[in-house]
C-alpha cells in the first residue's frame, strides 16, 4: 500500500468517529464529506439549535496535499492531530495549516 492509500484509509478512519458524537441541548448530526479524487475530507454540523436557529459548521477540514495531511480547520476538543499520531503518521507529514506559513516551522509539526 503506497503512503497515499494509507493516508486515505487513516484519515477516513479518523474522520469516521465523529459521525457518532451528540450535541447537548440541540438536534445536530455531523455528516461526512470525502473526495478521494481530489483527497478532500471534512466532517460537517448540520441541524438545529433549541432557540431554535439553524446550525451549520465545519468541525473537521483535512487535505492529502504533496504527500501530507493539511488540516485546514480542526474543531475537535483536544485535536485531531493527536489522533492521526496514534494512527501511525509521523508529526513531519502533518501541516498545521491555520497556522501562518512563517509560524510553522516552530510547531512540532510539518511547514509544508
């Protein structure tokens, strides 16, 4: 398996635990999003606070991009960085990417 397909798998793993998770006090689901072609994968809040008033959110936005995980946007509690760690994917393959580029190089984490 080529470090690309198993990225893919690690990611939609990963992503896949969120589906599960209850919101306290509101009627949301988070829904999938995967685009293997183009390696795009997000989870999505989507339904109805008890105001009520329409939520929707990205919780989880992670790119495949030159052969690195770039989360683009991670809302999760403690971070998905950490998760995709306990999978088997080393901190210099993972990109920070909310952090400015010039920022990167002092997280424990890939520039780029």
């Amino acid at each position: 398996m080529d470090t690309v397909t198993k990225y893919r798998k690690i990611v939609r793993e990963v992503l896949e635990r969120y589906v599960g998770i209850k919101y306290a006090n509101a009627e949301i689901d988070n829904e999938l999003l995967f685009d293997e072609k183009r390696d795009r994968y997000a989870v999505v809040s989507v339904g109805w606070t008890n105001e009520p008033r329409r939520s929707h959110g990205c919780l989880l936005h992670l790119d495949i991009i030159d052969g690195k995980i770039w989360i683009q946007r991670d809302g999760t509690e403690d971070g998905v960085a950490l998760e995709l760690e306990a999978a088997g994917i080393s901190k210099t393959e993972i990109v920070l990417a909310w952090h400015p580029p010039k920022l990167r190089p002092y997280t424990d984490y890939a520039a780029a």
